[in-house]
C-alpha cells in the first residue's frame, strides 16, 4: 500500500512569489491534514481537510490557504511568501476525524524562501 | 495559549540502556495522546499513543505513562537500539479539536 505522498519534495521560491504544495492521502483516507515543522520548532496545525471541506484551520494568516479536491487529494498554497515561511510542510490522512487516531504523515516538502 | 513542552531537548543514551523522554502538557481537556519518531529526511512515524482513562500503555520494547495530575507523559524505551535514533514528539489532541498539538521534539542519541 502506497503511503501518503507529497510533491515536491524540494522547493525553492522567492519573498513574494506563491508555492503549491501537494499532496495524495492513502488511498480510502478522507481527511487530510497540513502541519509547519520550522527549524527547531514542533509541528504546528495548519489546515485539516475532510470529505473536500475545511474543517478546522490553525493560528496562520490567511495567505496559507488550500484545498481538497474529490479524489481527496490535497493542495496547500502560501501566497505571499515571507522568509519566515521556510519550513518543511508535512501532510497525514487519516480514515477517521479523530484527531490521531490513524494519523500516516508523509515525508514533507522542504520550503526555502530566498 | 496550549502548549506541549519537553523537558530535555537532547538525551544521549548507550546502546543497550533504557531511554526515558518526558513531556509535559498543559490542555486539561487533552483526552487522547501520541508518541511520534521522525527520522531525518522522513515524516513523524506513530509510535503509540494512550488515552486519558488509562495511566500506562505498553508496545514492543516501548511504554508510555501518563500522569494526569502533574500532566506529565512519558516515553519509555527499553534496550534502546542504535535504530532508536531520532527525535521524539509528544502530542496532544486538546480535547475535541481534531488537531494535534506537538512539542518542540527531544532528540535522542544512542551511542553505541
């Protein structure tokens, strides 16, 4: 069984430009989640997308924003971009919305903003 | 506002030793919590995790306590492994939020 898969792996942007980030939930996995992992730092909720709806965001600004798209596939964009946005941006699915249970994380998108 | 701290940051341990990480909590509604490994290069791997109605859960060459009173949580490792390697995350779930709060992650060195 695949896990959960997150492109791209690297990504290289310039203060004010937007990144996408993806990512592909285990199959029959509905709810996905976005975390910020900052250098030293824990991992902070971002966004967690359920059955193609937000459903609870965390403490960011509104330039982090994204999607889920029906095949429950996930897209995180950062619009804006500011030096303090480099991070590695991890993404989990889950089968259930209990806050997790079940939780599978990805390997991340490293985000460098020159 | 919540937090989820961890005493030691860095633990250096001898192959073979027994490995405790702590981690302490401050969300009185946290009902549910986690232990997660992340690896260089590699997404947090579930470890285990325990629920508020129980004080102790064990796993394979793990444990975790959980001490509601102090809130206090532990991460036991028994005959650590040079595999063992990694940072070491606590999380709690807030209560009914559907969201995981992390520390800040203890790394753990094994030296062999």
């Amino acid at each position: 069984e695949a896990g959960v898969t997150q492109s791209p792996t690297h990504l290289i942007k310039t203060r004010g430009q937007q990144a996408t980030l993806r990512c592909s939930p285990i199959s029959g996995h509905t709810s996905v989640y976005w975390y910020q992992q900052a250098l030293g730092l824990g991992l902070q909720f971002l966004l967690w997308y359920d059955e193609g709806e937000e459903r609870n965001r965390g403490n960011f600004p509104p330039r982090f924003s994204g999607r889920q798209f029906p095949n429950y596939s996930s897209e995180l964009n950062v619009n804006a971009l500011e030096l303090e946005d480099s991070a590695l941006y991890l993404c989990a699915s889950s089968l259930t919305r209990a806050a997790g249970s079940g939780y599978t994380f990805g390997s991340g998108t490293r985000l460098t903003v020159v | 506002g919540e937090s989820v701290g961890l005493h030691l940051p860095t633990l250096s341990v001898q192959e073979g030793d027994n490995s405790i990480i702590n981690c302490a909590y401050s969300n009185s509604a946290s009902d549910y919590f986690i232990w997660y490994k992340q690896e260089s290069g590699k997404g947090p791997q579930f470890i285990i995790d325990i629920r508020s109605n129980m004080d102790k859960r064990q796993g394979q060459r793990v444990t975790v306590l959980l001490n509601k009173t102090v809130k206090h949580l532990s991460l036991q490792i028994a005959a650590t492994q040079p595999g063992d390697s990694a940072v070491y995350f606590c999380a709690e779930n807030g209560g009914a939020t559907n969201k995981l709060i992390f520390g800040t992650g203890t790394l753990l060195a094994v030296q062999p």
